[in-house]
C-alpha cells in the first residue's frame, strides 16, 4: 500500500506539470493563429464592360499590368455590345460607353450614370471611300457605310455631308457594321464610303484599297463621344469602388500611352496587323488621347443640340439626372 501511494503521487505531479505546461505553453495562454503580415486583403469583383476592339486594349493591358488588383478589384472584363443595356439589366457594373447612348438612357430614366470622361472624347471617326472618289462631293448618288442607323457615326456622317452640300437623300446610308466588317463592306464594293475606325483607315491608305476624305473631330470638336459609366445600383452600394475603377482606368490609359513600345507588343496579340500601320494609326490619334476625366458641361449641351438638330433626340435632357462625377480622382 505504501508503495501505490508513493508512486500514485509521483503520477500525480507529473500530471499537474503536464497541464502547467500545456496552459502556459512558452509564458502565456495558447492564442489563436494570425494571418502572415503580408497578407493582402480579399479583392473585390466589379464586372466591367470596357470598349471593344483597338479602343478597349489599354484598360485590357491595364488589367493584366495588375493596375485593377492595385485598387482591391478583382476586374472581370466582359465583351459586350450593348454596354448601357448590360449596366441597366445589372450584367455589369461598369462600362466604357458612347455618350450619346448613354445621355440618351440615363435622361428617359435608366439606372446609369455617366461618371467619368473616358480616355478620349472626341470622335476618332474618318470617312474613307474608294481610292477612285477624290472629293466628298463625288459621293452623290454612291452608297455609304454608318456602321449603325442612330449611331453616333451617322451624325458625323450626315454632319460632314451637309457642310459639303449634301443631304442624307443624295446618299444611300447602309448599315455595314463597325471595324473589320466595315472595312471588308468598302474592299467588297458593297460601299463606296465609309465612316470608320483606326487603324483601318492607315491600312487602307497603306494597301491603297482606300483614302481618307475627313476626320470626324475636324467637323464637330465639341461632340463628345466617349464616357464612364456606372449602373445606379453599383454606385448605390459600392460607391468607393467607382472612383478606383475611374482611378485603375486612367493609369491603364496613361501607362499605354506613356509605353507605345510596349503598348503595340500587346496591341499585336489581338490585332492582327502590320506593326508599322498600327503604329502609324496610333500616332495619328495621339492628339486625342486626352486621359482627362472632367466631364464639360457645355459639351454634354453641344452633343444634345446636335443630336436634336439631326433627329437623334427627342429633347435636351436635365444634365443633372444624367451625371454623378463626384467619384473622378483629385489629382
């Protein structure tokens, strides 16, 4: 009995250190386990629909750059068409977009906003015809592409046409689509003119399937055609991630800008075409490249008026239900 008692109260002791050590562990009580310092927070998601084509490369470079992921956005890029229908049907959250539709929406009552300037905005449009039409008077009675009927491109056509003494019933407007599909529509014979983007018209003047006849903003300056826009439930809820979003795309647009070396190796991935006429397009839209989000006022104005004057707008819409511009950066 002695014996049991004696090596029971070891047993014990050696118990009683056990639990000391297990609870005090190295001075202190056991803490929970803290996430390494350099852990960064979780990035949000914001689905953005940024402009298709040669237009929407910098913000895509912006994305893989990591200037989104800077801002906490995880950015989903998504191609979309309709980008006012895509931010009013909450498909999106953001979106580059053509003022005018966006003016349009937003004054009948859609929930978008416009935001922001986007990196240009006046119209980068070029009406080129056949090389054997020299002058835009020899158009009369040829037909020409708009891309779209109602599209700000049939503005700057009919715009140009009239200061050349044509109306739209000398012409024969086709809706010939925008980009390659309107460059193929005037290699084809389908057009005879077009209103187009860059860099077809550097292509067509190169290969000489083609000539230019006018540029867009030599006609209406002050026709803005190019903004930031957000739907309203995004600004409601999200409102901080609007100005990082504005702030992530002026870096994308100003990095590509700032890097043309750089900005025409990604431009190549996607645009298959000559490394020469792509740098020659991009060097005669330089003068356009504003990357100043300010959105005037008076343009917003000048853009309704003429809209008006060609019967593309109903009425002049309250500016006021239309912008929110308290989210553009303070430099």
């Amino acid at each position: 009995m002695t014996e049991f008692i004696k090596y029971r109260g070891l047993l014990l002791g050696l118990a009683s250190l056990l639990i000391m050590a297990l609870v005090s562990g190295c001075g202190g009580p056991v803490k929970p386990a803290e996430a390494p310092a350099d852990s960064k927070p979780a990035l949000v998601k914001v689905r953005y629909a940024p402009y298709t084509g040669l237009n929407g490369l910098a913000a895509r470079m912006g994305k893989d750059k990591g200037f989104f992921a800077e801002e906490g956005i995880d950015v989903e890029l998504i191609e979309m068409k309709d980008s006012i229908s895509g931010l009013a049907s909450g498909d999106v959250d953001f979106a580059d977009s053509p003022t005018t539709n966006a003016i349009i929406a937003a004054g009948r009552g859609a929930p978008v906003k416009i935001v922001a300037s986007a990196f240009r905005t006046k119209g980068p449009f070029y009406l080129i015809s056949k090389p054997e039409i020299k002058k835009i008077e020899d158009l009369r009675g040829k037909k020409i592409g708009i891309s779209g009927f109602g599209t700000g491109l049939e503005v700057y056509t009919r715009v140009i046409l009239q200061k050349h003494g044509l109306t739209p019933n000398d012409v024969t407007f086709i809706a010939n689509g925008s980009h390659n599909q309107a460059f193929a529509s005037l290699e084809s014979g389908q057009v005879d003119a077009t209103i187009i983007h860059e860099p077809f018209v550097t292509l067509g003047e190169t290969t000489g399937k083609a000539q230019l006849l006018a540029r867009g903003w030599d006609y209406l300056p002050n026709f803005h055609t190019g903004v930031l826009t957000a739907s309203s439930q995004f600004i409601n809820k999200q409102p901080e991630l609007v100005e990082k979003m504005i702030r992530a795309y002026l870096k994308s647009q100003e990095y590509a800008k700032n890097h043309q070396d750089e900005y025409l190796d990604y431009a190549m991935k996607s645009v298959k075409i000559d490394r020469a006429v792509l740098a020659a397009a991009l060097k005669r839209e330089s003068v356009l490249w504003e990357n100043n989000p300010a959105v005037n006022a008076d343009s917003l104005h000048d853009t309704q008026r003429i809209q008006l004057e060609q019967g593309f707008q109903e009425k002049i819409y309250d500016l006021s239900k239309i912008l929110d511009v308290r989210f553009i950066p303070q430099k």
